[in-house]
C-alpha cells in the first residue's frame, strides 16, 4: 500500500514532463532568436540607462544590472526552460489552481506587513529580502484559465448567460482586484488582452459593443474621482501646464526622444538619464531613443514587431483550441504591454507606470514573462507545420 503510494506521488510529480501525444518538432526558432537578441539588448540598455542612479546610491555602476541578472534573468530562464518542457496538457488542468493561487497573493498587498507602496500603488509583495509583483503572474495564470474556459465552452462562448454573463463576472472580480491597488496599467493590459482571447474564442461583437459602453463610463467616473487620474489626463493633453511638476516626465522624455537624432548620442552618453524620473524603468525607451537615435531605435522596435508577427502565427497554425487561444493571449499581453510604454512615452497616451517587456528593470516582470515565452515556445512545437 506505502509503495503504491509512493509510486502514485512519484507520477503526480513526473506527469507534467511526459511527452505529450502526438508528432512534435523543434520550437519555432526565429521567436528564440529573437527573444535572446531582446534580452541581450535589454541588459545593455539597462546598463547604459542605471550607470548613474545605480553608482550615486550604491557606488556599483552595474548593481541594476546585476539585479536583473539574478532576480529576473536567471529565474526567468529557469522558468523558461521548465515551460517549454511541460506536457501542454498539463496548463489546461492546473490552470484554476494556479489562477485562485495568484488571486491569493494579489490579496496580499492589502495587508500592510507584506506590502512596499510604489508611488500611489500597492503593486509589491516584501518577505524579508524578496519582494515581487503578484499582478505578474495573475497575468499569465489568468491567461491560461480563460483559455481553458472558453475551450471548454466552445460555441456556448456566445451565449448570454453561459458565455457572457460568466465572462464578465470574472473580469469584473479581477478587475477590481487591480484597481484597489491601484494599478491601470495592469488593469488595461488584462481587459484587452481578455477581450481578444473572448472574442477570438467566437463571442459575439454586440457583447464587445455593451463591454465598451459600460467600459467608458467606468473609466469617466474613475478618471472624474481620483484627482491624481484627472491631473494625469491634464498632463497628456497640455504637458506644459506644469512643466516643473506633473509634465516634468513626459517633457523630458519628448527631450530625450528629440536629441538622439537620426543616429544618436552614442551608447552611455545620454544627458537625460539624469532628468528623466525612473530611467531603469517607465522612461528607458526615451533614453534608448537618445542614445541609439530614430533608425536603430527602428530596428529595434522592428524585433518586437517580428516577435508578434511570431506568436499571432504560431497561434494560427495551433491544431489544439486551447492551444490558440493561450498562444493569442501571451502575444496581445507582449503587444499591448510594449504599445502602452511607448506610447506614454511618446505622449500618444497617458503614462500608467507599465514597463517595457525583456528592457526595464524588475525581475518579476522578466522572469513571468520568460515563463509565458516558454508556454509560447511550447506551443510552437505542436503547430500543423515545423517551420512556419
């Protein structure tokens, strides 16, 4: 009995890394080269943009950068090489568990012994030395249980009170999870990427047309009663209201952007790091931008273009519904992620605080989305064709 026992434990552990049924093949190996390209740029970039903070408060003109390379390089690529190997299957069940587990830790930030405020946000969990962002992985386990759910559901996805009605109601607990924080840019990272994985699942559009209006109004009346939201959308549309104050980031990182040019300053030679408010993180595009100029910097945002372009077919061509749906979730996550920095950073939007994936500094960020990576390269070895 004790050994019958054991062994049923042993498989427990072992049954995520059985292969799993059906012909594989080798992951898609432009979205690997890619992403080592990005990470390699990333971590030059972020030596570039942390050398002055990082030697002025710590006297280690490399200490961000070691920091990123531990908490979230190393953790990351761990968690990267775990994803890739697991049986995909295996997401599909553990998914609510996983989901409810992370809903658990985001509560957490409500207790003050656990929580570090950033700014305004209760975004960071503390135990002793280890601090991390709990919204990171509510991201990605979210993804992978919407995923299950609407497979599961399959053309009652549609439906008003299987479908849609349940949908929101999950969204909506979620959702307000995040604002209690609070964090927007979280909040809109997670209601995009939903309303495509629920739409690409077969929800009907005059269900997207009640989430907009009722959307809207949500966000007025949230814009219309907290002043720091308001002064924001003020900044947005007149940043030289309060140059010296609330437009101070948005003005020095439009600085920054204009002075690189056509090809740049040279690496390590930007003046507006030393301006810019948290330039390791929200601002290192506008830094990039200075140092790189606007043809390189081109280039560069080309490779998150291609890393899209990658997810959206490997999501194509999924055979697995499941599959498809996770491959599409992780990629609209990557790109709404990256479009939200660069456009607060470029003022085509307000600023929310989002960082820009494998570039800014923070290690729960890097590590969680290696792991979704992972899950994407997964994927990619069950696509209808081994190079696509």
């Amino acid at each position: 009995m004790v050994r019958k026992r054991r062994s049923e434990i042993i498989s427990w552990f072992l049954e995520p890394f059985i292969p799993r049924r059906g012909q594989g093949h080798q992951p898609d190996f432009v979205l690997l080269v890619i992403l080592g390209v990005l990470l390699f740029m990333g971590l030059l970039f972020l030596s570039s943009a942390s050398s002055t903070m990082a030697f002025y408060k710590f006297g280690d003109t490399y200490f961000y950068v070691k920091q990123q390379l531990v908490h979230g390089l190393l953790i990351g690529a761990i968690l990267f090489y775990i994803c890739i190997r697991i049986n995909f299957d295996w997401y599909r069940r553990m998914a609510p568990l996983f989901l409810l587990g992370s809903l658990a830790l985001l509560g957490l930030v409500f207790i003050s012994n656990f929580v570090n405020h950033y700014g305004t946000a209760r975004s960071w969990i503390v135990l002793g030395n280890f601090s991390f962002q709990p919204s990171e992985l509510v991201k990605l386990f979210y993804i992978l249980f919407l995923a299950g759910w609407c497979d599961r559901l399959g053309r009652k996805v549609g439906d008003w009170s299987t479908g849609f009605l349940p949908f929101i109601f999950l969204l909506a607990t979620i959702c307000l999870l995040i604002i209690l924080q609070p964090d927007i840019g979280t909040l809109s990272i997670i209601v995009l990427v939903s309303l495509a994985m629920y739409f690409a699942a077969g929800a009907k559009w005059k269900h997207l047309g009640i989430i907009v209006v009722a959307g809207s109004i949500f966000l007025v009346t949230m814009i219309k009663f907290a002043a720091y939201r308001m002064s924001r959308i003020l900044v947005w549309l007149h940043p030289d209201l309060d140059p010296q104050g609330a437009g101070w980031q948005i003005k020095q990182s439009l600085i920054a952007i204009g002075s690189g040019g056509w090809f740049g300053v040279g690496l390590g030679s930007s003046r507006q790091k030393s301006y810019l408010p948290q330039p390791a993180n929200d601002s290192i595009f506008p830094i990039i931008s200075e140092e790189i100029g606007f043809v390189f910097t081109a280039i560069f945002l080309l490779l998150f273009v291609i890393l899209i372009f990658r997810g959206f077919k490997i999501a194509r061509h999924s055979e697995d519904n499941f599959a498809k749906l996770t491959a599409i979730g992780i990629t609209v996550w990557l790109a709404v992620q990256i479009f939200i920095n660069i456009a607060g950073m470029t003022n085509l939007l307000p600023m929310t605080g989002v960082p820009l994936t494998f570039i800014s500094l923070g290690g729960s960020n890097l590590a969680v989305s290696l792991a979704a990576m992972g899950i994407l390269a997964n994927i990619s070895k069950y696509t209808g064709y081994a190079r696509i």
